[in-house]
C-alpha cells in the first residue's frame, strides 16, 4: 500500500509532462508537414557510388 502512495503521483506527473511535450511540439510546429516525408521517399536522387 505505501508503494502506491509513492507510485500514482509519479505516474500523473509522468502523464503531464508527456502531455505538456505533446502541446508543447504543437505549438513549435513539429506537426506542420505530414505529407512532406512521405513525399520525399519518392524523390530519385542520383549519387554516384
């Protein structure tokens, strides 16, 4: 029992700061071009070996 007075607070503080990254990257952009890598793959470079 006392392991879980120690254990739920983590696990909430560990769920906040996930979800205040997760915001956080929102904010930043990091989201902003989904289909950018997608398309990239398709692009053929030529470098020679």
């Amino acid at each position: 029992m006392n392991g879980l007075l120690i254990l739920i607070p983590v696990a909430l503080l560990l769920g906040l700061s996930g979800l205040v990254a997760f915001l956080w990257s929102l904010r930043a952009g990091q989201f902003d071009d989904p289909d950018g890598a997608a398309m990239r793959i398709l692009i053929d470079d030529e470098s020679p070996l």
